[in-house]
C-alpha cells in the first residue's frame, strides 16, 4: 500500500518508473552498511547520477536523520542553500506540505559587494548574510556548490554558535572540496551528511533533502495510525 502522497511521483507511470529504479539500485548494491533509515537517502543519491560510488562516500552524523526529520515535521524550519539550483530543484508542493520556504542570496548585489571589499567569495557572504538574518539557527542548511560557504558554515558554528537543524554538505570541485567536507565531519554539535571527497553537487543537495522529505511523510503517517 502507497504510504506516500505528497513525495511521490503525481502519475502511477512516473512512480512505477521510479520505485523500478530503486528496485534495480538495490539488487545491484546488495548487502551495504547504511541503517534502514539511512539508506533511503543514499539510494536517491544513486538514483539521480547513477552513480555507485555513492555507496560508500556518503556519510551521516548520527543524529543526521532524526534531526531532519524533527526540523521537517516541526513546521517551523527552513531550508538555506548556497546556490538558487538547490531552491528551484525542489518540489514547491513538498515543501508547501511541510511548511517549508527556502533562501538563497549568492547573486544579491550586497553580497556581491561585500565579497568583492573584502576578497572573499559570494558564498562566504551568502552565509554570512543568512545568518545575520536570523535564518541559519534551526534551518537544513544545502550546499552542493560552493566549498567556501561550508567552510564559512563550520566557521559559523564554531566561533558564533551558529546552530543549523542540519548541514547537507556536498560541494562538488577540485579547490577545497574534500578539505570542506572533512572540517563539517569534525563538528559533532549540529548534525551533518556529506559525501567524501571530491563528489558532490547541487543535483545530490536536491536528492537527499527529497528523500528526506519522503522520510518525513512517512513519519507523519505513521504516527497518525
């Protein structure tokens, strides 16, 4: 029986597409490492690239899964993103279920600016500029483009008590990519998932906050029954 109404696929062509590709994603994995609340996120990952190799490289803060889905299901977070792709890539209705809006302000003149007197980067300023808006502190905070905003996030948490619901860190690049995934590992305050090294990418941002979504869902249903 469908559990899901929201985070499924609208048409019974595009879900049975969709729930075949898991099907096949699992037959050829086998046997993994991931819990079963884990798996649904990196199994969407795979889904979206058709890449393997994601199993393995994905890694999860213990906390990682029911910090999120507390953040979804409590009604009052939101999700903050270093690049617009992660914001237009999710599914306005899924995210109108849940009450969630979502922010980005890599291209805001002011952030231009300011990275440009200071010599940082627009991502640095994106963040900083969430932040002082009030919108890091219990937000599910994306990155999948820029290795610089997930310094600037673990910088956030460390030095100004910064406390995000959740980072899903997955910059994908050459220049500090994998360096920014490992500092987020060493931060045990606020909940984490990233990948290893130098994979990543908005379009993986967008897969595993949808799979949480659908974990969320989930939950919802399960505790009215």
């Amino acid at each position: 029986m469908q559990t899901n109404i929201v985070t499924e696929q609208l048409t019974a062509a595009g879900r049975a597409i969709e729930h075949d590709s898991f099907a096949i994603i699992d037959a050829e994995v086998g046997p993994h490492a991931y819990p079963p609340e884990q798996w649904p996120v990196v199994r969407r990952m795979i889904h979206a690239n058709a890449d393997f190799e994601f199993n393995g490289l994905t890694r999860f803060h213990p906390d990682a899964i029911d910090a999120a889905l507390r953040a979804i299901n409590g009604g009052h977070s939101r999700i903050v993103a270093d690049v617009e792709m992660i914001c237009v890539g999710l599914s306005p209705s899924r995210l109108a279920h849940f009450g969630l809006d979502t922010h980005q302000f890599i291209s805001d003149a002011d952030v231009i600016e300011q990275a440009r007197a200071e010599g940082t980067t627009r991502a640095v300023q994106a963040m900083r500029k969430a932040h002082r808006r009030g919108l890091l502190d219990g937000a599910i905070v994306g990155i999948g483009n820029a290795p610089t905003a997930l310094i600037e996030v673990v910088r956030l948490i460390r030095e100004e008590g910064v406390r995000p619901a959740l980072v899903v860190g997955m910059p994908v690049g050459f220049v500090s990519a994998a360096e920014s995934k490992a500092l987020m590992t060493q931060i045990d305050s606020v909940p984490w998932i990233v990948i290893d090294g130098r994979k990543g990418g908005s379009t993986l941002v967008v897969a595993a906050l949808h799979a949480l979504l659908a974990l969320a869902e989930a939950r919802q249903a399960a505790t009215r029954t």
